[in-house]
C-alpha cells in the first residue's frame, strides 16, 4: 500500500486528465459545430463570407408598423 501523498498525488493526476478531456471534447464539438454550419450555408456565403447585404423591408411593411405603433399608443 502506497503512502497519502502518492495516493493524493495520483487522484490529482487523474482528475486534471479528466478536465483535459473534458476540454479537449468540447473544443472538438465546437469545431464539429462551426463546420456543420459553414456546410449548410449557400455557396456565396462560403465565398464573400465578411460582405453583408442589408435586407430592406418593403414600404407596406413600414407602413404598417408605424401605423401599428401610432395605435397602439392609445
């Protein structure tokens, strides 16, 4: 039978290989993750991916939030 300390020192080694690969697996599912995304995105996406294109709402819609707001102010 080993002395405390070797014992100690051993759970300690295990536990730190514990959180290791605890953290090794999540960094993993973290790039499994990014590259499912990057995967389903449109090829265009996949080419310009910093170029950004505001989507403009339609004058019918602005129309009705402001009228929407003006009403709901009552």
């Amino acid at each position: 039978m080993g002395t405390p300390n070797k014992i100690l020192s051993k759970e300690l080694q295990v536990s730190e290989n514990e959180v290791k690969l605890e953290k090794f697996k999540t960094e993993l599912k973290k790039k499994q993750f990014i590259e499912e995304i990057k995967n389903g995105l449109g090829a265009e996406i996949k080419l310009n991916p910093r170029t950004i294109r505001i989507i403009k709402k339609p004058w019918s819609v602005k129309l009705k939030n402001f009228l929407g707001k003006i009403f709901t102010k009552f």
